[in-house]
C-alpha cells in the first residue's frame, strides 16, 4: 500500500536523509510525512535452557534475554512532480535543480552540509586540513559498495575527482579546486592545491558525487547519464524520457534506517495547473514552483500542506557578450544600464507575484555572505531613452531572447512582462519561449541568444559558487559572460581565507557589477 505524502516544496535534494541542504542558510526540510507504522520496542522474555553439569544432573535454568528490534524497512511509494525534464542524472553535470534533484538520490559525496549548515562526513567519515590550508586529508567509510556492487575505495574518489578535472566535462570549474589528488591507501585520499582554497570542503559538499570507475569506464558519460550506478540510499530503475524516472531503494545503503522509502517517482508535469490538479487526485505527493494564487488555492485542503519559505535564489535576464551578443549594441555598458533602468521590477512582483517576491539588489541574494547593500537600479524610462542616445540608440534596436518553459513560477509572463517594458524605450524584443531541455544545452554551449532570462540558486550560503557558475567566462555553467575585471576579483575571492576580507572583495565586486551590469536584474522569490 502507498505510503501517501501531500506537500508542496520548491526545493527538494535528498528525500532519504536530509531534504536540502543549502549551506548555513538550508532550505527547511519540506516534505512532511504521516504514517502509520507499527512500533517496535524492546521486551523481556523468559527462555528456558537446559544445560548438562558436570554430574550429568539436568537442571533447568532460567536466561533473561532482551529482544533487539530490527531496523525498520523501507516502505511505500513516493511521487514527486518535477516541472522539467532533467537534461542528464549525471549528478554533477544536471543543469537544473530538478535535474539535480532527481540524480542526488542515487549518489553521495564525500561530505554533506547538515541542517544547521556544518559539514558531516558522508563517504568520507573523517577528514583534516593542514594548518597552511593546502593539504585535505580524507578518511573514507569502509564496507560501502556501488549499486552494481563495485567496492567504494579511494580508486573511485581519485577517479571522479581526476573526471571533475577534465576540461572535457561540462562546467569543470565547480570542481576544479584541487592540483592533485593521490590515493594513500585504500581508505585514504590526500589532496593538495597550491594556494588556500577556502570553499573546497563546501563546494565538494553540494554537488559532487562519487561514480564507479569500472562500470563508468565501460560505458561513458552519455551511457552513465542515462543509467547513472552510484552509492546513495536509492538506485536506478527506469527513466522514460518526458513522463517519469523511477527509483527504488537501495538494500544495501550504508546508513542504517535509511531510506525510509521503498519506490521514488519522479514525475514531468510542466504546467502548474496539472501538477496542482494532480496533488489533489492524490496522482502525486509532492508539488513545487507554484504561483502565488495556485498556493493560496490549496490552503485548507485536506491532507494537504502548503509550506512556504525564502530561498536563496535571484532571477535575471542574462546578456551574452561572448558569442550571439559579440556584434549587438549590448556590449555598450550604457546599454545595459539603460535596460535595467527601463523594466519596473516592482510592478512585476505586485502583479505576478502578489508581492510574494523582493526585488533584488544585484547578483547575491539577501542573507548570503558576500551580499552587499548596493542599491538598486531606479524603474526611470526617460532616464533609459536617454542613454540610450548617448549609446547612439536613440530610434532603439532589435535584439533576440530566450526564456525557459516551465522551468520557474511565471517566469515566461516575467519575461514577456520585461520585452514589454523594453519596448516602452525603443527596444524591439523578439522573445521566443523555448523547450528546457533545449534551454539548458544551448546555455551549456553558450549558444543562446544575446538576452535570455534565467535564475540562480545558491547551496553553499555563501555567493561565491553562483558568481563564479555566471561569470567565469569560457568555465560559466550558467551564463555568457566575461570581463577581466570580473574574473579578476572571482579569483582573489576563491584565495581569500579571512571572511572579513572576503567580504569587502564581495562587496567591491557588487558595486563594479552595478556600472558594468552582465544583467538586468530581476527579484528573490518567496518560494513554494
């Protein structure tokens, strides 16, 4: 029987153990849960033995003997609706939280943020840094095994981190902290870089994962996608491409007592109005990304909870100055402060988002170490046109836009909100809403379109790993941007171990970013 579960969530990471952990500010765990299960306690039961003396007498003996209860099995089946379709589960390369979601199931790395945002031991039990700050050593859990039973050893954490390292793989620079990576023994890893390097532990903490070297070896990246094999507390089943990825949970599983689920469904359902329709048919057990309007909807439904939180997130339109953008009039600064002052970002919140949203300040999001109180670009039209014929644009221009479909709560009427403004100014936006999956390996690429609007979330609770994800040039995950400038204080940033001092080198970028603006600016979401 069907273990039912109805919640609404906006971010969901490991259902088995911790629900998303998302630096020193973690997402709340919001899948809330009731069961009935049967409780199992311990009990004094009287044996009777019989035992031979010596005399051969037979005597009988009573033994008290204290029953230990069995760790509870998984049970039941769990569906959760995801808004896109995920474009790999090959954790370290999804492109999108639902992507990632999904994949980090079936994984673990070597350690893992907590609720309370420090770090624990996942498949690494101890670790230490060297006082310099340049040699991490890992101590490994014994007795784990992949899913397809490889053996969990230092080969396969050399293995994937060497794999991390590669410029072959898509976005490299989240993982490419370390300049060398060595076996010691079998349960031992050192790694060593040439300067501090003081997000590594929290970076390897949010995405990483460990894979199999045999079974990767044999079937490549493309293949392991498809079929991922890793150590988590759920394993593959199925993934039909479009509808659903099934997984179930993985008998093996290191961490006693876990999963506590048998079968995982992960379910594509772009509309909202279908996933809100199917948590009410009991279709589903879990629903994000919703409206404002589509929440207030279900408060007050039986068996259902609404739950609500801030997240780290901030959305945007993204300029390219590096490929589709190379030869338009948005590689003049002037430009593009001009679009910022030209899209009143407030009105958009009040009206799409019944004000369940803020507006953003730059690139970091509120509550973030790195976050600066910059002010905000002022909604002024007149001021836009101005700017623009100093640019030598005054009779406007005509430019391309990408916005994904499904992807984020009425992210396409943010953005048709956005062209419409702009054409306030002169400017002529030709928006095309563009299939995800199509979205996010054109972003990959850096192939879209001189505008395109996106959003950004951060895991670690400090900016440094969405900075360096947008604006890092040919290494971007997420963007198509690069400026020296930029790039320069990024790399300052990642060796800077004082937080003070990082701090100010945060800030500083901030306000460079306010003149030189890679974006216009959008809002931080209320989630649901």
């Amino acid at each position: 029987m069907r273990t039912k579960l109805a919640a609404i969530l906006g971010l969901l990471v490991v259902l088995s153990l911790v629900l998303a952990a998302c630096g020193p500010t973690p997402v709340p765990q919001t899948i809330i849960q009731t069961v009935e299960v049967e409780k199992e306690v311990e009990k004094e039961v009287t044996v009777v033995e019989t035992v031979e003396v010596e005399k051969m007498v037979e005597v009988v003996k009573e033994v008290e003997v204290t029953a230990v209860p069995e760790a509870a099995k998984p049970t039941g089946t769990l569906v959760v609706a995801l808004s896109t379709n995920p474009n790999t589960l090959d954790q370290p390369i999804t492109a999108e939280r639902n992507a990632h979601n999904a994949a980090r199931q079936m994984f673990d790395s070597l350690l893992w943020i907590n609720d309370q945002g420090e770090l624990e031991g996942e498949l690494a039990e101890t670790w230490e840094v060297s006082d310099d700050g340049l040699e991490y050593t890992f101590h490994l859990r014994e007795g784990v095994t992949f899913h397809n039973g490889e053996p969990f050893t230092a080969d396969a954490v050399v293995f994937s981190w060497n794999r991390y390292k590669s410029p072959d793989l898509e976005w490299n620079e989240r993982w490419n902290m370390a300049d060398n990576v060595e076996k010691v023994d079998d349960y031992t890893v050192k790694v060593t870089t040439v300067e501090p390097k003081p997000l590594l532990l929290r970076t390897i903490a949010i995405s990483w994962a460990i894979v199999p070297p045999q079974y990767f070896e044999e079937v490549g990246e493309a293949e392991f996608g498809q079929n991922p094999v890793g150590t988590g507390p759920f394993q593959f089943v199925e993934w039909v491409q479009g509808d659903h990825i099934t997984e179930k949970a993985y008998p093996n599983y290191w961490k006693a007592g876990y999963p506590k689920v048998e079968t995982l469904i992960f379910r594509v359902i772009p509309e909202s109005s279908t996933r809100v329709a199917a948590i009410q048919t009991g279709e589903v057990d879990v629903i994000g990304r919703l409206s404002s309007e589509e929440a207030k909807s279900l408060l007050g439904v039986q068996g259902i909870q609404v739950i609500r939180y801030p997240v780290a997130r901030v959305y945007y339109i993204a300029f390219n100055n590096m490929t589709t953008g190379l030869d338009q009039p948005t590689m003049d600064p002037n430009v593009r402060i001009a679009m910022n002052h030209a899209v009143d970002v407030q009105t958009i919140i009040d009206s799409i988002f019944e004000g369940f949203s803020k507006r953003s300040t730059g690139f970091v999001a509120t509550g973030e170490m790195g976050y600066g109180a910059v002010e905000p670009f002022e909604y002024d039209p007149e001021k836009a046109k101005s700017l623009l014929a100093e640019a030598g644009y005054a009779d406007g221009f005509e430019i391309d836009m990408a916005c994904p479909a499904g992807a984020y709560s009425h992210f396409e009427e943010v953005c048709e909100a956005v062209v419409g403004y702009l054409a306030e100014v002169g400017i002529t936006v030709n928006l095309e809403i563009m299939e995800s999956g199509k979205y996010w390996d054109l972003e990959a690429t850096k192939q879209l379109p001189p505008l395109f609007g996106d959003s950004w979330s951060e895991l670690m609770g400090e900016a440094y790993n969405r900075m360096a994800g947008a604006l890092l040039g040919e290494e971007a995950a997420y963007s198509s941007w690069s400026d020296p400038e930029i790039l320069s204080a990024l790399g300052e940033i990642a060796t800077t171990v004082d937080s003070e001092a990082r701090q100010k080198l945060y800030e500083d970028l901030q306000a460079y970013m306010m003149e030189n603006p890679p974006f216009i600016y959008l809002y931080e979401p209320m989630a649901f």
